[in-house]
C-alpha cells in the first residue's frame, strides 16, 4: 500500500509529477508544487479533459475567461480539453499536493 502523502520532495526546482496509473483513456498523477507556478504567458493548452484536486497545501488558477479560482484541500475543479489556464500561485512554505486525472476528449 502506498500513501499520498509519503515521500513528499523537498527543495524542489521544478514542480514534480508522478504518473500514479495510466492506460489508453486516463492518467492520474500526484504532482507536488512548493511556490511554484507557470510561466510568465505560459498556458496549458491540452487535448485531454483534467479534473484536479488539491489534497494539502494551497493554489490559484486562472482560466483563459479570466476566472480566477483559489484552491484549498478538497477543492476541485474540471478543465476540458483545449480551455487554456495557468497556474497563478502554490504555497511557498509547504508542499501544494494535487491529484490530476486526464481523460481523452472525444
């Protein structure tokens, strides 16, 4: 058995992303973020659908209509395909850990 939580990075560079399962329809992966955030004009722009959830820590969002969304643990919140966003914000001070599962559009 293995626990979400445990083996949290420390010091990360970049934030860190692990594929936790993944076939031909879905992927889930534990990413673990510490201050991190996208790029200045950077967008993700991605042909799978996401669902995210933040399970520690803390994070903001933006979408391309401009919504900002502040998330706590608990909070989720599903991107489809090609809706560009960008991570705005993640705690600096402990580790924002989520859990993404893509999914094809289609």
């Amino acid at each position: 058995m293995e626990n979400l939580f445990d083996s949290l990075p420390d010091n990360l560079r970049d934030e860190f992303v692990e594929v936790l399962a993944a076939n031909e329809h879905v992927r889930i992966e534990r990413i673990i973020s510490t201050g991190h955030a996208s790029p200045a004009g950077f967008w993700y722009d991605q042909d799978e659908h996401e669902w995210v959830v933040v399970l520690k820590g803390e994070a903001r969002l933006r979408l391309e209509n401009g919504e900002g969304v502040h998330m706590k643990p608990g909070d989720h919140v599903h991107i489809p395909a090609h809706v560009k966003h960008r991570v705005e914000w993640t705690t600096p001070d402990e580790p924002t850990v989520w859990l993404a599962v893509f999914s094809a559009s289609g």
